[in-house]
C-alpha cells in the first residue's frame, strides 16, 4: 500500500527531517512512503537542495513544493494549501493520505496498522465560538474565511464546526481528493500574509470541519497518531507511558528533543523493530 505523507518543514539544519524520515520508514512498514514537504520561506535557502540529496543517497521519496510561503509556530495553514497542490499534481496517486509536521515522531508499528484499519483519524470536538478557554477563539471567530465556510459549507450553521489536533490525521485518498480542493477553495489566500498578527492555527478547525462534513455525523473519527506532551520535555519515562495507550503511537516536538536519553530511547525501539522483521 501506499502512503502519502504531508508535512511543514521548518529550520536551519536537515537533522530532525533525516531523523524522522528514517523514524517513518521504520514504523509505518509495510507502506510504500512518498513524502511531500514544505519549507517555510524563513527556513535556510540551502535546505531544500540538502534534502533532496540525503533523500537520493537514502533512498527516500520526497517532493518539494514549488512555492515556499511563511508559516508561523502555531499556524501552518499556507503549508497545507501548497501541500495539497502537489499532491493533487502529482501523477503518482496513494491509497491513504497523513499529515503531521516536522518535530512528530513514531514508537510504534501500530501506527501501521491503524491507518490500515480505520478510514479517518483526526481531533473531532465541536467547536464553541463562545469558550474563552482556547486562546484563539476571538481569532478563529473574527476570521473572515470561517465565517465564508460556515455560510457557504455548513448552510449558516456555526454548531457544525469542529476542532481538534490534527497533528497524524490521516484519512484514504479518496477522501482527502475532495478534502484538498474544499480546504484550498476556502483557505488558499493572502489573509494571513496581510494581516500576520490575525495568526492563529486554522488548520486546527478547517481540517476536522471539512472531514465531518465529508463524512457526516454518524461516521466514526479515530484520535490522530500523534500526541502532544503537556510540557515541552519528552522524557524516556513519557514514551513508555504513551506505548501503553492504545490511541497514541508517536509524539509531537520528540524530533527536536533536548533529553538524549529519550531519543537514545526511541532508537533502541527502531532496531527492536527492524530487527523483528
């Protein structure tokens, strides 16, 4: 089977990117993997180029998108616009479709098997414009596009907006041919370029929106395979505690790690893994 991988990349050096190619290729076998990337505009000029050739020599399938365009930390939403258009471009086609960002990390073959299983994983909450306790809740609100999205998709009604993480959302190929051109016809604009302060992480409403209209109300939602630790330090203790959950299968910010003993950790569970096979 294959699998098509989308993802934002962002920084300076190929080290967590080459990291978490190989970490994939581990624990998402037997997919066939095709990556699509997007560097940010504020990442280094030379990354792209480096990471074709780690790519070659490595023997990965990556794909670049032509247009590089800014994205804030909590914001990745122009990515995923210029994401999407590469993947729809592309005359290679895949059989399921997941999206995560660059500092996310797998520590089990389970993940493997739940996209296998399971048509949709994605966050899937309804969406209360009026809870002040997600600190951008004035931003999605007063965002001109959801408003454009709830008149025009969801016939005027705000209740049918959903959120959620969307970090290892994954859903099949048929699904996400429709999802992509619903996402880019709504979001793929200069919105945010214009106004960079009105930021806040859209993607986070959009995606788990525009699958539950996809999907309708009935359809049952996985949780995505990536968790976020409630702090910034990945500890070793952490990624055994999240093996024991039977709805997580990798972390986010592990790729970028400051604990040695974690990613030491989580090699370890890479070599047990190819060497099971």
């Amino acid at each position: 089977m294959r699998l098509a991988l989308l993802s934002p990349v962002h920084g300076q050096s190929i080290d967590h990117i080459a990291r978490q190619l190989e970490n994939y290729r581990t624990f998402l076998d037997p997919f066939e993997l095709r990556h699509y990337l997007h560097i940010s505009l504020e990442s280094s000029p030379v990354l792209g180029d480096q990471l074709l050739a780690f790519a070659e020599r490595e023997q990965h399938s990556i794909v670049l998108t032509q247009r590089s365009r800014p994205t804030w930390r909590p914001c990745t939403a122009h990515a995923l616009s210029e994401l999407i258009k590469t993947v729809l471009a592309d005359a290679a086609t895949s059989d399921a479709v997941l999206i995560h960002t660059d500092t996310d990390l797998l520590f089990s073959e389970a993940a493997a098997q739940q996209i296998k299983r399971h048509r949709i994983g994605c966050g899937d909450k309804p969406f209360r414009g009026r809870d002040g306790r997600w600190k951008w809740t004035a931003k999605a609100n007063a965002d001109p596009r959801i408003q454009t999205l709830v008149r025009e998709l969801l016939d005027g009604d705000a209740s049918a907006l959903r959120i959620g993480r969307v970090c290892g959302a994954f859903m099949p190929w048929t699904v996400f041919k429709t999802f992509g051109v619903i996402y880019n016809h709504y979001f793929d604009n200069t919105y945010l370029e214009e106004h960079p302060r009105r930021h806040w992480p859209v993607t986070e409403i959009a995606i788990p929106t525009i699958l539950r209209y996809l999907e309708g109300p009935n359809s049952p939602f996985q949780p995505p395979l990536i968790k976020a630790p409630k702090n910034k330090q990945v500890s070793r203790a952490l990624i055994k505690r999240s093996l024991r959950r039977e709805d997580c299968f990798g972390l986010k910010k592990l790729s970028r790690a400051s604990n040695l003993k974690a990613l030491q950790y989580l090699e370890t569970l890479q070599q047990n893994a190819k060497a099971a096979r």
